[in-house]
C-alpha cells in the first residue's frame, strides 16, 4: 500500500474499459462448455423438459439437428444420456448394442466427426429402482452392490466405445471403478480412450430437474451410500486421489456452485485437468428467478461460469452452454 495516496491505490486499474479487459485474471469461452443432452428412443422427439427450460429430451433425428445448432454456436463438447424404452432391475438395456445412447452415437459420429462425444456411465436411467448399480441385500439393508456393478459398468463403457464416444465419464460413484474400466478398455484396444471421473460427487438435491429429465429418481432411500456427504471436503480429495491413482485422464467436482471450495482444493492439490457440473438445479433456479424478472439472466449466468473457472475447473458441464456461448459472441 502507497500511504501517501491510499484512496486510489486498487481503482486505479478499474477505470479504464480496456485496461480491465488487460489485467481480467480469468476468461470464459465456448472451449470451456460441455453441453448435456437427453437422448430417448422414438422419432421426431422434442420434448422440453419443465424443470429445465430449453432442453429437451430428443429421439436421434432430433438430437442431430441440436448437435448442429449448439455446433454453429461454437460448442463442440457434449454428453449424452440415455432414456431408455424399458427399465429392469439390472438395467440391462445399458449395454444393449441397440440401446439409444449406442444409437445417437453411431448416427452423431459420422455426422459430426469434429466434435466431442462423451458419455455418462450409470446405470440409473436404466434401472427400475433408479438406483445407479445392481442391488444387493448386505447386512441386513439393501444396497447397490458396488463389485457386481463394476462388471456392468465395464461393458457399458467398451459398448459406447465400440459405438464412437471419445471419452467415457463414470458417474456411478463406486469404488475401484476408474481400475476396471481402464482395464476393460485396454483389454478391448481402447488404450487412447480417456476416462473422466465424477471424482467428488455429492448425494445433492441440486440433481432434481435432471431426474425428471432422465426420468431416474431412486424408487426407495437415496444415494447417499454411494455418493459423498455434502458435509465433507477432505474425503473429496481422498475420492480424487484415488481416481487418479487408478488412472482417471480427468477429475470432477459436481455439482458445482455449492462446492466452489472443493474444486479449488483439489486444482491446488493435483493439478490434474478439473471438470465441474453446474447442475441442473443450479440451472433451474436461475432460469426460475429469471423468468419471474428477478435477476438479469445473462450478468448472472456469466458471473456463475466465471466464478467456477476461477475456483479452478478447467471445463464446465452446465446447460447454460447455449446461451453462454451466444452471450459471449456479442
Ligand atoms: C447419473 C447422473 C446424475 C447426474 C449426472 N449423472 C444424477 C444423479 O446422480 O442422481 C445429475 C446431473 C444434473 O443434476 O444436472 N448418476
């Protein structure tokens, strides 16, 4: 601090347009999106969904011309989920050869050569107990059986892989998964696929829209057997470690808003390539406020973005991709 001249001393650089412009420490463009969509089977599907206004839940015809238009806006990162015909307790249709997410592969990847097609690994969409894993009775409660749904998760993987996806993101949050899914890709030849793990995923009610939107809500108890205590950080680094140790190409914090300190511990702890999901309920509850005229959509919505590349992610998941990268244009 100058003390001869104290009042001026940090406004000084703040009062110019283009020297803010210069010494602005962090910078936000379509690169950094990863656009979720909603995949289902059938034709000529467009179907918003309520809590989520502007996504849609799409048949395959559908979510070609979705990819096209949020590719002209420059986004060129998305993951796909799938909602599928039929659920079974083991959520069979997962790993079908048919099932809509290897479908929306093998149409988009042709199509789109120069885009990013990732896909999450769960089993929850699939499941008729919506829970993201095999069940099992273990002491008395029944659980999600974290060992048996490894298998499953492995052939989900090399079955997307088979279909075209560039990179797999395990969502599942079971332990030794990053392991068994390297190893499965290995043993199928996709030693060039990376992994990207949803490393610190917390049991969170900011997951509500989406679970109307992958019609997927557990059917009895919650998650929190699997997915982390909102109430800890130290243990999201121990997940992260883990995750890397077993050979994760890119880690994740989800959801993001309310975890902006976790991923700052684990950017300064690792130093690994960070994802971050801004969830759906993050999602929602600004286009709530901003549809009642209570906050200017677009100064908030970019605020939020920036504020999560500044805690440390490197890319963000989040259904504001769209407008984001129009706002940004202009
Ligand atoms: C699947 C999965 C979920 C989300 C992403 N992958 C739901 C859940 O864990 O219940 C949530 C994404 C969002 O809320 O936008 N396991």
């Amino acid at each position: 601090m100058n003390p001869t001249f104290p009042s001026c001393r940090l406004r000084r650089l703040r009062r110019h347009p283009v020297l803010r412009d210069l010494v602005r420490e962090t910078s936000l463009s379509a690169d950094d999106f990863i656009l979720p969509l909603f995949v289902r089977h059938g034709k000529d599907i467009k179907k918003e969904i309520s809590s989520m206004p502007g996504n849609y839940q799409l048949s395959v015809d559908r979510l070609v011309d979705e990819v096209g238009a949020a590719r002209d806006l420059g986004i060129k990162a998305f993951i796909l989920f799938g909602i599928p015909e039929s659920k079974d307790a083991t959520g069979s249709s997962a790993l079908a050869d048919e099932g809509v997410v290897q479908q929306a592969l093998r149409t988009l990847r042709p199509r789109f050569p120069d885009v990013l097609l990732i896909t999450d690994e769960c089993f929850c969409e699939y499941t008729d107990h919506g829970h993201c894993g095999l069940l099992k009775e273990e002491g008395g409660r029944l659980d999600v059986d974290n060992d048996a749904t490894l298998d499953m998760l492995v052939e989900q993987c090399i079955s997307h892989a088979r279909a075209g996806a560039d990179m797999v993101a395990p969502s599942g949050m079971m332990d030794g998964m990053v392991t068994a899914i390297r190893r499965g890709l290995d043993e199928a030849g996709f030693t060039w696929l990376p992994i990207m793990s949803y490393s610190a995923k917390y049991a969170s009610a900011f997951y509500g829209p989406f679970r109307d939107a992958a019609e997927s809500p557990p059917q009895f108890g919650d998650r929190s057997t699997y997915q982390m205590d909102p109430a800890n950080g130290d243990e999201a680094l121990r997940e992260t470690a883990l995750d890397i140790a077993e050979g994760a190409d890119i880690v994740m914090v989800k959801p993001a808003l309310a975890y902006l300190d976790i991923i700052r511990r684990v950017k300064e702890k690792f130093g690994l390539p960070i994802a971050a999901y801004n969830v759906s309920g993050e999602f929602a509850m600004v286009k709530a406020a901003a549809q009642k005229g209570w906050l200017d959509e677009r100064r908030v919505v970019l605020e939020i973005l920036t504020s999560i590349k500044r805690a440390g992610a490197d890319m963000i998941l989040t259904y504001f991709a769209r407008d984001a990268a129009k706002w940004l244009k202009t």
